[in-house]
C-alpha cells in the first residue's frame, strides 16, 4: 500500500524527525506543540528546557536545510566606494538583489500562549438590512440575557448560540456582536471572534468590547502590533484592569517588531538612495563623455575647426581649442551677443548656409563690419568676388578699386605734364 503523501513530504518529514532526534528541545517550542501532544499521547517524554539552534560551526543545520548560523560575506564579494556625498555605494552588482527585508520569525518573540488559527466556517452575521420592530428589539434583549447567563455558567457553546439568535432578532446591534466574539475568544476561536469584533466595529467604532476583545484574538494568534493597536485603543474608550493587563502582556513583543520594521525600512530607504546616486553617477558619466566627443568638433560651424572648414569656410578659422579664440581677436561671446541681433542671426544663418550669400550683404554697412570683423582674410569662399582672385573680398573691393582709380591718374598726370613742357633751349 502506498503511503498517503508524496515523495518529496515524506523526505521534508524524515529529515525534520532527524533533527528532532539531535535536538528534541525544539519540541518545546509553541508551533510543534502539537507535535509534543502526540508523542507524550503515546507515552513519550519531551526533554525540558528552551531550544537554541545549534552553533552554524558546530554543523548544525536546519530542518529543511540551511546552516543555522549567518553567512559571513566573501572577500571581495562587493566593494563599496563613496560618491560625493559620501553615501557608500556598493560596486557589486549582485548585492542589488539581495531582499533588504526579512521576516518577523527573524525577530525573538515571546510566543507562550499563541495557540493554532480556527478554520471553522464563517458564523451567520444577520441581515444588516433587517429594521427590527420593537417586539423583535425587546425579544433580542431577553435572549441577550440568557446568553450572559449562560456565558457565567461557563456554557461558551450555548452562549454562542444565544447570541447568534438575538444578532438575527436585532442585527444593528453592536454589542451582540462583541459578545459573541467574547464567547469565542472562550472557545479558542480568534478567526471567529476578529470576524464578529469586525462587524461590531462596524457598526460602532467607538466600541471598547470590540476593540478589546479583538486586540485579545490577535494576541492568540501571535499578531502582537495588531493586538496592541486594539487594546490601546480600547483602554483609551472604556478602561478596565484586564484589558490593561493584556496591553502589557503584548507589549513587549510589540515594540520588538516594531523597532524591527523601522529597521528594515530605514535599510530600504538608504537602498534608494544608493540606487538614486548610482543613476546619478550613471548620467554625469554619459554627460563626460558626449562633452568630450563634442570637444572635438567645432561647436556651431559646420565642419569643424583647425586645418580649414569643410563645410564651406576654408582656411579662414585657425584652431578655436586654444587660447587664440576667434580670428580678427574677436571671441565667441562678441559673436553670441552680436547674435541676438535678429537681423544679424538671419544674415549669419544664410551665409552659414550657403558662404557665397555673403555678396548679399557686401553693401549692409552692419553685416560688412562683422564679417570683417570675423573673417578678414576676405571672401570667406576663397573664391573672391566678380572673378577676383583668391584674396579678394568685398572687404577689399571698394579700397583696391580706390586704389587701381589712383594708379591710373598718375599716368594721365605725367603726361599732361609732358603737354606743358616747353623746352625753350636756354640750357
């Protein structure tokens, strides 16, 4: 015959009932309570005292696997380097994926008492629809008190039951509710008696009943925050000594998850702040390194500078890197403000698009001292205008015809003067 589990179970089983045997203090602990049940049910003796997980060096392992000691880091595993603002940020990817939380069973708590969850089915709740007339209210009352009779009497069951009859006689009522899930509390019913709590509380916020007898469900059930949060606030609507006496029993477990959580979280935003840093670092690295391939090439001019301009200015700028500037002792800054002249950006762009444009603007007086001023090697084309040469430009037209004008009158001169000359032969 088969046995009733698979495989892997029954393996999980023999390697748990071997870690019994090296350690059978851990049959003390409340979870395996059940456990210890059954073996002192069939006549075996549970060794007292307090489990403690054996030493990780000593080889002690966990039930289903694990060392039980912590893990040390390995050498060089993850190097952490500062950034400038002196957070440490942890060069080694892998440790991105380490889980920054960790579980509540991480944290020693206090667990005597905690007893197993209720699965038992929802108890009937009543029509919260129901307007109940003052026959059924008065009757709800009446049963109400046989119930609180019953409940003296220590008969939880049939409490139970009397009150589940005045919630569907009254189903308004609030305290009904708190009542019952009293009776249950009574009954080692916490999942019964949160789920009444809840409806009372829903109905009545203010409920103290609610409040106190919930925060004691959540204590069985090992939910110590929870627990505190309710008989707090249960002590602060209708104090009495036994709910004050159950605040201080979940107290102490309460803090320590507590201080545990705000740890966690503290961890978790210094992780942000890593990762935020690290894409920092990320950004300004990829900004380095696209300002120093644009270093290279010439800012706002096609084609570069140094050994000519390609895109159309050839010969005319000498190397912009240095501390030479722009051509004709002019800088980029005097060019920038010049640029904010709308006319000025227009005829710039136009010649920039097309250099032999320039010819356009040879008669702007405006346009012409600024291209003197950043080209005086003339023509910016190197072409020249109406068939000059390479050195010729409209920045030298209007001198060099001056000039051509002049030469050409001193022969007229010369010969006007040989007109004159009369030789009278007195020599």
């Amino acid at each position: 015959m088969a046995a009733p589990m698979e495989k892997d179970d029954l393996v999980k089983l023999k390697s748990f009932i071997e870690f019994v045997d090296s350690n059978p203090t851990v049959l003390n602990v409340p979870q395996l309570k059940f456990v210890k049940d059954f073996i002192e049910k069939f006549g075996g003796q549970v060794p007292a005292g307090d489990f403690k997980m054996p030493d990780a060096a000593a080889g002690g392992k966990c039930p289903f696997g694990g060392d039980a000691g912590p893990k040390s880091k390995s050498a060089g595993a993850g190097v952490s380097t500062p950034d400038s603002e002196g957070v440490s940020i942890d060069s080694d990817a892998s440790e991105d994926d380490e889980t920054v939380s960790q579980s509540e069973s991480d944290v020693e708590l206090d667990m005597e008492g905690v007893i197993e969850p209720d699965l038992d089915p929802a108890q009937p709740m009543g029509d919260s629809s129901k307007e109940p007339t003052e026959e059924e209210m008065d009757q709800a009352g009446d049963v109400r008190g046989e119930a609180a009779k019953a409940y003296g009497e220590q008969k939880f069951e049939e409490a139970v039951g009397l009150y589940t009859k005045a919630i569907e006689l009254n189903p308004g009522n609030a305290l009904y509710y708190a009542k019952r899930g009293q009776a249950f509390l009574k009954l080692k019913k916490p999942n019964a008696c949160i789920r009444d709590c809840d409806k009372a509380l829903e109905l009545n916020c203010d409920s103290a009943a609610g409040h106190k007898f919930r925060g004691r469900a959540h204590r069985l059930l090992g939910q110590f925050e929870e627990a505190a949060k309710d008989l707090r606030q249960a002590c602060k609507l209708d104090f009495d000594e036994e709910t004050d006496e159950w605040l201080r029993e979940v107290t102490p477990n309460a803090k320590k998850i507590e201080q545990h959580r705000v740890k966690q979280e503290r961890k978790q935003a210094e992780r942000k702040v890593k990762d935020r840093l690290r894409a920092q670092n990320k950004a300004r690295k990829e900004q380095e390194k696209q300002k120093a391939s644009a270093g290279s090439t010439c800012g706002g001019f096609p084609g570069g500078a140094g050994g000519g301009c390609p895109g159309g200015f050839p010969g005319c700028f000498p190397d912009m890197g240095g501390a030479g500037g722009m051509p004709g002792g002019a800088s980029i800054a005097e060019m920038l403000g010049m640029m904010k002249d709308p006319e000025m950006a227009a005829a710039i762009q136009d010649i920039l698009a097309n250099p032999a444009n320039i010819s356009k603007y040879a008669s702007n007086p405006k346009i012409f001292n600024l291209m003197k001023q950043f080209f005086p090697c003339g023509d910016p084309t190197g072409a020249g205008f109406g068939g000059a040469g390479a050195g010729a430009g409209p920045f030298g037209q209007e001198n060099e015809e001056k000039e051509k004008a002049s030469d050409s009158s001193e022969p007229k001169a010369a010969k006007k003067e040989s007109a004159d000359f009369v030789d009278d032969g007195l020599d």
